[in-house]
C-alpha cells in the first residue's frame, strides 16, 4: 500500500537525515505527530532527533515541529494581548548563571509589560525558572484559568512547561537517556501557551538566532527579538556583544549591540554564576531589592530590551530607562511580592 501523500515512515524520515536532505513541512508535522502521540518507538525517536541535529534542524522542519507542539498543548486563554511577551531562553548555555529572564520578567511587568513566562526545571542549569520561582514562595501548578487571572491582575503568569505540554511526557525519558540538544531545546521558547505574540528568546548557537527569528515569523508571531551573547551566553550579555535578530513589523533585521550603546559598564558572567535554586533566589532579590552590580546591570539589559519587544518602550535604550526605573522605586519586587501572594490565595480558594 502507497505511503499517503505528506506521509513518511520514521525509517525513510532517518534515512533523509543520514542524506543531510531536508524533511518537508507536511512530512514533519506527520512525524511530530507520531512522536507527541507515543507511536513512535523511543530508538526511532532517538535516532531521528539526533540525525536532525547532526544535519542541523532547518527553518521549515523546526516550524512544522512548533506547530504541531502547539496543537498537543494546553493552552491559557488570556483575554488582552496587548503588550503581552515571553522572556525565555532555550537553555544550554552552560552558563550555569542565576536565573535573568525569570528576574527581568519581573521588572518588565512593573514598567507595564504583560509577561506570560514559559519555563521549566532546570535540565542544564543549576537553577530553571520553575525552581527559583518554587524557591520564592510562587505555587507554580496553577489552572490555565487561574493563570490567566494573574497575567489579569498582575501583569505576569507562569507557565509550568509540564503542564502545559503533557504528550511530552512521551519524549521525556529519551531527550534524558541522550542528555544532549536535540530539537526540543528549540521548541520550548517556540510554544508558548498563552500565544504570547511578542517575545525576547535567548539561543545558544550564533547560528540559531537567525534561524529562530525566521521560525517565529512563519508562526505569525508580531515583535520578536532573537539573542546570542558572544560569550556564549542565551540572553543579552554584559560581558560581550550580543548578535540580535528582529522581526517587527513582518520585517527581519539583524544587528549587534553592545552594552557601552546603553551606557553599561561591561561585565564577565562570573560574577553571575549560582550553584543551586537558593544562591539564584538570593541574587535575584537582591537585584529587585536595588542592590547595585552586575547581576542588576544585566537585568537593566534584558528587561529593557523585553520592553523593547513588547512595544511597552519604542527602543531599547528608552526600555533600559523604564527597567531602571522600576527596580529603582520598589515597583519591580512590589510585582513579585503580588504575584506570589496572588498565586497563595488561588491555591487556598480552590482548596476551600
């Protein structure tokens, strides 16, 4: 029997990678599709997402994947997407540095960006959002409804990644036994499930960044800025020039900046590593409490960039004033302080 139009068996799909020959659009949807529902077999599914990497993943099959990511998960319905951004990072950066995006969401939504945040566990880092968040004080296994109540009423929701992207758990012990980056490093930053249309994405390739910027366009995203720190950091880096693609306005651009343009004093990323969820909670207050350094520069940087991308401020020099701003008068640690409070009462409520 002929394989349907669009179809392609796991085997051929090995075999087009083995060849450096692209999947096509309706192909991949058909594979992810097997792989998200559990039919594939977990060889198969290890070999096909290594023999990506190997041939490296193109803009198309990356699309088709995202997309049909975005099909299995559950989805938070927020009702305004004015302004609305993720932070987040593909992760892998071996940076091992305290959790920035987490902290600059905080400071963005005080200078009145909406922020819904995607993330997770640590896998490479010693500390993920989800654990540094958890180390705060914030119930991080809200409803769908309940987190849309909080982007409602603080300006800020957190997507635990589990949650919201059960048929994962089909792929979970393979991407764990391999330990290395496959094509769901990607896609994590892709599928947020708030269809959050702005978003500021750290890569951890030079090369990635104009390949996400790309995806993001055909999945019809609005205002999307792509990073790579050239120290080898997946956010705006302090130490080093940062490579940027930009989509806005259907438009694709990519530059680099350099912290001196903001009128930064550079900084290494030493003075940024953590060892656990603690050491990250410990810095991370202390920059949304105002204490001067690096760590808070570096927040400067990525939330007013964040800014930038949620059309909150017209450029990124203008968001760096705002960021500044909101740590400076409290607003930023007030943001955190309502959220986690927010998230106590929706668990206590729901108890009742």
């Amino acid at each position: 029997m002929p394989t349907p139009i669009g179809h392609i068996t796991p085997q051929e799909a090995l075999q087009r990678t083995i060849e450096h020959r692209e999947i096509f659009h309706d192909e991949m949807l058909h594979l992810m599709r097997q792989i998200m529902s559990g039919e594939m077999s977990p060889v198969m599914m290890a070999a096909i997402t290594t023999g990506l990497r190997v041939k490296k993943e193109t803009i198309g099959e990356i699309t088709a994947a995202a997309q049909v990511m975005r099909e299995f998960s559950t989805k938070v319905e927020v009702a305004d997407k004015t302004n609305l951004l993720d932070i987040v990072g593909t992760g892998g950066d071996g940076s091992h540095t305290f959790n920035i995006s987490t902290c600059s969401m905080f400071v963005a939504a005080a200078a009145g960006a909406k922020v819904s945040k995607h993330g997770g566990r640590g896998v490479s880092s010693k500390s993920g959002s989800a654990d540094v968040l958890e180390s705060l004080g914030l119930n991080i296994n809200l409803s769908p409804a309940q987190i849309a109540q909080c982007v409602a009423e603080t300006g800020i929701g957190f997507m635990f990644a589990p949650n919201h992207h059960p048929a994962m758990k089909n792929v979970a012990p393979v991407r764990r036994e391999m330990g290395i980056k496959t094509i769901f490093n990607l896609l994590g930053p892709l599928t947020n499930p708030a269809g959050a249309p702005n978003i500021l994405m750290g890569v951890f390739h030079a090369d990635l960044v104009g390949i996400q910027v790309r995806v993001m366009q055909r999945l019809g995203a609005e205002h999307a800025v792509v990073v790579y720190g050239r120290d080898g950091m997946d956010e705006v880096s302090l130490g080093a020039a940062t490579l940027v693609g930009e989509l806005k306005d259907g438009v694709i651009t990519e530059y680099e900046i350099h912290p001196e343009d903001f009128g930064m004093v550079m900084a290494s990323n030493r003075a940024l590593k953590v060892e656990t969820p603690d050491d990250s909670r410990a810095m991370l207050l202390g920059v949304l409490n105002n204490q001067p350094g690096a760590a808070k520069d570096i927040v400067v940087l990525n939330a007013g960039v964040a800014l930038y991308a949620a059309n909150v401020a017209p450029s990124m020099g203008e968001g760096i004033v705002l960021a500044r701003q909101a740590i400076e008068s409290g607003a930023a640690k007030a943001k955190l302080d309502a959220l986690i409070k927010l998230s106590g009462e929706l668990v206590a409520k729901g108890a009742a």
